[in-house]
C-alpha cells in the first residue's frame, strides 16, 4: 500500500470507529464479509526460512564468520593487501625518481663536458641553429 491508501484507510477505520454504534446489522455484517474477503484476497506474508551455512573450521574460518569483535587475523586480512599496496607505491615512487635524477645528471654531465659556455645554451638563436643543424 502507498501512502494515499494508508491514509484513506485511516481515515475509513476512524469514520467506522466514531459511528460503531450507530451501525445497523446488516451493514455490520456486509463489513465482517468484505473483511473476510479482503483478508482471503491479500497476499500471503513469505514465509521465512532458517537457511543453513557451512562455517569453515580453523583460525581464518570462525573468526570471519563472527558477528563479535573481529580477531587479528580478520584485521591482517584488511592490514596486509593495504601495507603491501603502500610499500608497492613508495617503491615506485622512488624506482622513478632515481630514473628521474639520472636522467637529469647524464644531461647536466652532457652540457658540462661540452665546449660551449652555458650562456649558449640560454640563447634563443642557438636553439634555431641546433634546429637547423639537426635536419
């Protein structure tokens, strides 16, 4: 039932409250029939079953399964894949930083070890010209 129908339901049962003495037989029993007919008409509750579960023995088994305070080995469950994903992160974090820093230091060497001076290198002609070269 929705809303609307609740409470137009509501509103028939207090109607037929306030006016129970004033019915006659005959509509109190035309009421006890339509009762009968809605409750034969309404549709059966489910029926809840008890379903059984295998509980798996041993230290991982009982403990997952408990609705009490998890045990350690549930909290190394959550733990364990969450460190390994940090140190996996940190791990690549600095295998990409040192290819960053070598990088950078075999193009520092690079301009050292050439003969032109640094001021070369700022110069905007220079990078036309090493343009030019190339092709």
């Amino acid at each position: 039932m929705n809303n609307k129908e609740m409470q137009f339901a509501y509103k028939v049962k207090l109607a037929l409250d306030a006016n129970l003495d004033n019915l006659s037989d005959d509509t109190l029993q035309s009421l006890s029939a339509a009762r009968r007919v809605a409750l034969a008409r309404k549709k059966q509750a489910p029926i809840h079953k008890r379903v059984e579960q295998p509980v798996l023995a041993g230290a991982f088994g009982g403990a997952m399964m408990s609705p009490e305070k998890p045990s350690w080995w549930s909290r190394l469950g959550v733990a364990a894949p969450l460190l390994v994903g940090i140190i996996l992160f940190a791990g690549i974090y600095q295998h990409e930083n040192a290819k960053r820093v070598s990088y950078l230091a075999d193009i520092d060497a690079a301009v050292l070890s050439d003969e032109l001076p640094l001021s070369a290198y700022l110069d905007h002609g220079f990078n036309a010209f090493l343009a030019e070269k190339g092709q």
